[in-house]
C-alpha cells in the first residue's frame, strides 16, 4: 500500500445525503443516511495516516467511550489504532459530537457500495438539520486530523464545533420540559410526532388516541386556568375563598398607591407583577418607602399591574402537581458573598458564585448565572452598599433571596401541605400546576407556622425537578405521561402497513373498506389518493410519509391503512414505530434493481423487511384495548410463494399468518402444524377448490366462494387472487369477524376502476391451484 502523499487532493465528498423520517433499512429510528466519496481515501485507511490517532483521540477524548465492533469500552480508538476507513470514522465523530451538543442517540452503520470509494454512511438523526450540521464538522475534523498539508502543529476548533452544534440544539431541539416527557412516552412505547420543526407542540399517540403537550402544558389545561393563574389577584380571591392560606394584599395603581397599600397591610411587604411569571420583578421584605416605589415602577414593567401583599417569613418553595398528586418539590436558596476587604460585590460575585461549575446558561447546569439586575441592585442597596462597594472582610451580603429552586425536598413534604398544594392546582382548574409556597419548614404544616401559597403557575419549568442541584432527580415526564395515558395505554390505534411490488394498492383498498365496515373512523393513504373513509380528501399520490403523517394527526381517525412502496422505504422511512399489521404482498426482485445503489436480493430484502420488523409485540397491541373483548393480535401478512418473504417471517415479533392461491404449499402445511415465526401463530388464508378458506391450525373454515365476489370485468388474475386473500388475512388477523368479511369482499369484490392490478387474467371459475405466474 502507497504512503500518504500531501500533494494530492484527499477529500471526503458528500454525494447525497438524506433524511429518513422514520423506521427505514437501517434502523428502527430518524437516521440520516449519506453517500460519500473518499476517493483516493480508499487506498489509506488510518493506520496509515502518521499521528491521526493521536490527534483524534486528543481531540474527542470521550470517543474511548465507542466500543465500536469489539464490544468494550475503546473498541472504536482500538479500530482507528489497528486502521480503519474514514466513513467508519465519519459516522463514529459525527454521533459523538451530536452526543456531546446534548442530542441523544447511538446508531451508526458505514456501508460500501458497488462503487470502490464510495460508502452509504447512516447515523441517527432526530433532528435533520443538527444531524447534517454535525455530519460536516465531523468532516472538517477528520481531514484537519489527517494533516494533509503536514501542518507542524494542526489544529481543529473542537470547542467551537460544538458550540454551534449546541446553539442549534437550543433554538431548534425540544426543550427540556417537553424532552422530558417524550423520552418518557418513549420508554412506554407511546409515539410521539413533533407539530412542527421548532418549538414544543407534541403529539403523544395517534389519531382519535392522540394527546398534546407544549412544555409543561397539556391539552387537559384549560384556557380559563391559564388566565386565571396569571391574574395573582382572582387567583388569591378563589384561594381564599376555599380556605387555602394566602397572603394579604392589594391591585395598586401608582407608587404612592402601593406605599398606601403597604401601611395598611403593615410592613415589611412583597411587591410584584399582577400577572408577572418566572419570579421577574419580585421584590420581597420592603419596609421603606423608597424601596416600595422603586419596586412598583419595576414590577410594572414585567406585568399590566401591581400587586402589594404581605410578607411572609421563610424560605419560598415550589411543588409541582401533576393530576391532583404532589410529583415534586424543590426549595429556593438565598445567594450571598462574604467581604474580603480588598474586592467589589461585582468581583465577589464572578469569585464566589458564578465561579460554581454548576451555574451557566444551559440546562446541563442546574444553577443560574448570577447578574445584578435591578432586584438585585435593591437588595444590596437594602443593606447599604452598591455594585462597585468594597465590603469589609468577613461580612456577609445577601445578594438574591429565593434564588434556583434547585434544592429537592420531595421526601420532606408534610402530607397537610401537599393535600393543600393539590387542592390550590383544582381550585384554579390546573392538571399540571407549580405551586409556589412560603414556609420556614416544609415537614411541617403551614398552619403551624404562618406559611402560605403565594402563587399558582401554569406551564411550570420541570428543569428544577429533572436536575436539581442537591438531590434525586424526580420522574417527572413519567408523571404526566401516567396522568395522559393511565393504566398503561400506549396511545395506538390498529395501523396496517402494506408494501410488495405489486397489489399494495388494491390491498390498502380493500382493508380500508373492511375496517370502515367494523365501524371504524379510518384514514387510507395510497397511491390513488389520501382518504377519510368514504371521502377523498386528497386526489395526489398519498403513499408516502407526509400523507401518512395527516392521517396519524387527525384527531377523528381510529385506524390508518397506509401503501408504503419501495422507494417510500427506501428514502422516506416509515411515518410510524409499530403496526398492528404488516403486509408484504409479493417480491419482483428486477423491479427494485437500480433504485439508489440496490443491485443483490440482500438489499431488497433489506428494505421490504422493514414493514415486517415494524409489527408490534402482541403485547403491545393487547395494552390499549378494553379488556372485556377479544383482544386483536399484531400479525405480518405475506405471500407464501414468495421464499424471500418465508425467510423474513422469521422477523415478525407478532403472529405470521400466510396466504396463497396454492393450498398445499410445504410452508403453508409446516406453518399451520407447527407454527412459524415468534408467536406460533399457525393461521393461514388460502384457496381451496375455488374457496377462499380460513385456516387455523388444522381447522379449515370456508370463507367465500370466487364467484361470489364482485368483479368490474368478470375476469380476474392470481395476483387479483392474492390481493383479496392478503385483505382478508389482514382483517382477521385486525379482529373483523369472518361474517363481516366475507360481507365485505362480496360487496367491494376483486377491484376497483382505479386500482386495476398489473397482471394477466384468468376467467371467471377456473381452477387456481398450482397456478403460477
């Protein structure tokens, strides 16, 4: 092998990159999957390449943490060291950058193509453009590593990389509020769709099953609570009014006024925005005159009015209640310096506070930077000193009063105070409330100690609660998630997804009509179009991800039926994590030759297999439906002619029910004795003596003759055939009674004028069995 020539041009070449929504070839998750050329890179993997492990491993230190395909911890460096290729490398930096700017995820695959020196590279990629953004700073490293200018001391701004990697994490990924809580629907295996590319508006679950969150609100939160908790003043009124504990005060309208209200409610006293939020233009324990004024006409600026009220001693604390259950509780801390004689407030400040590792910007920091804004500057100014004041050594200043609520208590909530907390969240009307209270000790009740609730806070911070600075996090995603899907729902509704070469249209059809006979609201995207039972709503190609996508957002939508083609598995993904039914209708392996670097049987497989792996668990599917009915399995429906489709009913985590015009197939006999597939389900659908027949086990239940059944032209093919055995398979297999099937398939009959199959036809009554195309 020739060595590294730095007068030549070595480069690393993106030739296409993409985004796969959705379960796709590679992986059951978002990826985001490239086509890259290295070129001459071919020829040097990276033992080769003199000091490039040093300075990668230099450089991303936590790769050591990649096990890679040795399965230890430094597998990956081990693979660089030994040698390995820069696509390999490639996917390896761009997940640990993605890791290090805070976005979760592991998956990586490096692929060759037919091409020498060029590879598909697959990552994952919750987000596009944060994944695209970390796929090229990977490149910049990688080439800057490679040293191919033979730099004496090259250089790559690692720290700048993930800085603007952060960045966009921060304006275009979940907040921490709402991650919470999709990471927690995740891990019940509840879908979650983002609305739209930025923000927090979420769908937990689909169709007529769906809920929303935005932050730390749900769609259980009603408007009028929201308005409510952000007027202070009804919100203490309707308190009181049922007895729970609360400040005295009063709505001012100048700061002569909130001086007046002050000496009728008797010093010290609170004075803050009516309807303020996030603690911003709070001042507490005012005695003077001049403060009082002060703070009304900052307060002012933080809300439409200004509330006085009484000032109650302790320590403020916030409990979060999550339908009508004390979740968590945090308690605030006052921040102070102690004089050295020699600096400025500001420089104790920077030395003493903002120097703790545990305060910054992020929510990877638990503890706010602390600046002297204008309630600050009031509180030293309280005790006599300024900004720029030198404070005499040993002397303690206060400098924020109830600062981050970042100290847990949970455990230490008296059962009173949590009882009253829950009643003040109902009272406003409130599922998901953040209570603030005062009390000097929060193991004991409030009426012991004079304690009260001084605000009620819709779309509380959760950050508080997930990472606090002293203390065990709380699960609080898993609260609201319990609170919105009780008793283990996971938010589905039964989805069939169909592909194959040939048919997947008039399948999708015909279960579709099925599904609407058994009295479901059901949405089909097809190649004919996007429809809501009977009504066409869309008359452009919909056998893609974004139609399907409609279809999982309708609110009214109580089963989806979706065609899902070659090219839609390819290079769109899948718009669903698991269906209840999987259909794989037939393979013509020529047909998918060519389509994106697909040349070998492997690779078809590859892609098909993914409408296979996606059929939930039975389990999963018995989770979300009523208990006293029988419960549906989850099934993969293929065509037992097809030996690709045999080899991938291995992969069904459900039942595997085959259908065929060909009776006495080997598989069909050893399937329905023996059982084939994970869950031994042992049924299948095929046609015998012009019948199409039920099997299970050895039971054989007729179903209807081909006569029977409806046709436009009074001829039909064995692909025709198949079609309607694969529908029936699947809506058996969706818990529709054979009565109501066998009306179904009589009624809507081979095809429509729209879905007219591809192949030869047979007339009417001939013979099928032992028939091939």
């Amino acid at each position: 092998m020739s060595n590294l020539n730095s007068s030549s041009i070595k480069d690393i070449k993106f030739i296409e990159i993409k985004h796969l929504n959705g379960p796709n070839r590679w992986t059951y998750y978002p990826a985001l999957e490239a086509t890259v050329d290295i070129g001459e890179l071919e020829d040097f993997p990276s033992d080769k390449i003199p000091s490039f492990y040093e300075r990668l491993s230099e450089w991303l230190p936590s790769l050591i943490e990649h096990r890679c395909s040795y399965e230890e911890r430094g597998g990956f460096l081990r693979r660089v060291k030994e040698g390995t290729w820069p696509c390999h490398i490639l996917e390896h930096v761009t997940l640990e950058l993605q890791n290090i700017a805070g976005m979760r995820g592991g998956f990586g695959r490096a692929r060759e193509t037919s091409v020498r020196g060029v590879y598909k590279v697959a990552v994952s990629a919750w987000h596009a453009e944060i994944t695209r953004a970390a796929m090229y700073l990977a490149r910049e490293l990688i080439l800057a590593a490679m040293n191919f200018q033979q730099s004496p001391h090259p250089f790559y701004d690692v720290d700048s990389a993930i800085k603007h990697l952060r960045d966009l994490v921060d304006s275009l990924w979940l907040g921490p509020s709402t991650a919470c809580i999709v990471d927690a629907a995740v891990a019940r295996n509840i879908p979650t769709i983002r609305i739209i590319g930025k923000g927090n508006l979420v769908q937990l679950g689909y169709g007529a099953r769906c809920r929303h969150i935005w932050t730390a609100e749900t769609d259980r939160t009603p408007a009028i609570a929201e308005s409510i908790s952000r007027d202070k003043d009804l919100t203490k009124a309707l308190l009181q009014s049922c007895g729970v504990p609360v400040p005295e005060g009063h709505i001012v309208e100048s700061a002569e006024a909130a001086w007046e209200a002050a000496n009728d409610i008797g010093m010290p006293v609170v004075v803050k925005p009516c309807d303020g939020n996030h603690g911003r233009g709070v001042f507490i324990e005012l005695s003077r005159r001049e403060e009082i004024e002060s703070a009304y006409h900052i307060a002012l600026e933080e809300g439409t009015g200004v509330l006085v009220e009484r000032y109650i001693a302790g320590t403020e604390h916030r409990l979060l209640i999550v339908g009508g259950r004390l979740i968590a509780a945090t308690r605030g801390d006052s921040v102070s310096v102690i004089g050295d004689g020699a600096s400025t407030i500001t420089e104790l400040i920077e030395s003493q506070i903002n120097s703790d590792p545990r305060r910054g910007t992020t929510e990877n920091h638990p503890l706010n930077l602390i600046r002297l804004d204008s309630a600050a500057q009031m509180e030293i100014a309280h005790q006599g000193y300024q900004s720029d004041s030198i404070v005499p050594a040993g002397i303690k200043v206060l400098i924020q009063r109830n600062g981050n609520h970042a100290f847990d208590v949970t455990d230490q909530v008296h059962p009173a105070t949590a009882s009253i907390a829950s009643l003040a969240a109902r009272v406003i009307g409130l599922d998901i409330a953040g209570i603030d209270l005062v009390t000097s000790d929060i193991s004991r009740p409030l009426s012991e100690q004079g304690g009260a609730i001084v605000e009620v806070n819709a779309g509380p911070s959760l950050l508080m609660h997930i990472k606090p600075a002293v203390g065990a996090p709380r699960p609080v995603g898993e609260a609201i998630v319990d609170h919105l899907f009780p008793n283990q729902d996971n938010g589905c509704i039964p989805i069939v997804g169909i592909t194959g070469t040939y048919g997947k249209t008039t399948v999708a059809y015909l279960v579709s009509k099925l599904l609407i006979l058994s009295s479901k609201k059901t949405g089909l995207a097809c190649s004919d179009g996007l429809y809501l039972d009977y009504r066409k709503i869309d008359s452009n190609d919909s056998a893609n991800w974004a139609a399907a996508n409609r279809v999982l957002m309708n609110p009214t939508v109580e089963a989806a039926v979706f065609e899902n083609g070659f090219d839609v598995l390819l290079n769109e993904g899948l718009a669903y994590d698991s269906c209840q039914v999987g259909v794989v209708t037939n393979v013509d392996p020529a047909h998918h030759f060519g389509r994106d670097g697909i040349e070998t049987l492997k690779q078809v497989f590859d892609v098909l297999r993914t409408q296979v792996d996606v059929v939930a668990p039975t389990a999963a599917v018995i989770d979300n439906v009523e208990k006293d009915v029988e419960l549906p399995i989850s099934a993969a429906v293929l065509n037992a002619k097809e030996e690709m489709l045999i080899e991938m009913a291995e992969l069904c985590h459900g039942e595997v029910i085959f259908f065929s015009t060909e009776p006495d197939l080997a598989v069909i006999t050893q399937h329905c004795t023996h059982g084939t597939g994970s869950t031994q389900g042992k049924r299948a659908v095929i046609l015998r003596n012009d019948l199409i027949t039920l099997v299970a086990d050895s039971f054989e239940l007729p179903l209807i003759k081909l006569t029977e059944i409806s046709s436009d032209t009074g001829v039909y093919s064995i692909q025709d055939i198949e079609n309607v055995l694969a529908a029936v398979g699947t809506a058996w297999a969706l818990g529709i009674e054979p009565e109501l099937i066998q009306t179904g398939i009589k009624t809507f009959g081979f095809s429509q004028k729209e879905y007219k199959p591809e192949n030869q036809n047979l007339p009417t009554g001939l013979q099928t069995q032992g028939i091939k195309l």
